[in-house]
C-alpha cells in the first residue's frame, strides 16, 4: 500500500467481485474518542493494459504494431472490454 496516505487507501490484486458498498469508520483518541463513519460505493476496475514486446529491447513507450487479424484484440477481464483495434 505505498500509494496510500491519510485520506486515501489504494488496494491492488483485488478481484471485481470486491466492487460494492464500503463502509470506513475511524475513532479518535483521547480524550474526545470522537467516531466517524462514512459508506460509498467502491467499484474496481482493471489497470491500465499491458502488452508484451516481441523483443525485450522495445521500450514501454514504443509501438508494437499488431497482428493481422480479423477479430480486435481484447485486454484482460475490464468491464466494459478495453478493446484495441
């Protein structure tokens, strides 16, 4: 969780089945042990897509061109399809 801090909390490797409703509650400390609870909705969505080098010396920045195919290419399991054409 290195991307979290005091007012956000980034979770990774979590499965869209984890989207719903989340409820957060914190409590102060002494002496007010103030509590506050707040629900939202949390919606997990699929990083951004990746496709790998035909050649390790391609950098991320490159274009790798794709190949000829009647049928677009389709990244991972995102809802909706993240689809390149």
């Amino acid at each position: 969780m290195t991307v979290s801090n005091a007012t956000h909390v980034t979770l990774r490797n979590v499965g869209f089945n984890l989207s719903g409703n989340f409820t957060c509650e914190v409590t102060a400390d002494a002496p007010s042990f103030y509590t506050g609870v707040a629900t939202n909705v949390l919606t997990v969505v699929e990083g951004r897509p990746t496709r790998k080098s035909p050649r390790a010396e391609k950098q991320q920045t490159d274009v790798v061109p794709s190949p000829p195919s009647s049928r677009p290419m389709v990244y991972g399991d995102s809802k909706p399809a993240a689809v390149a054409r």
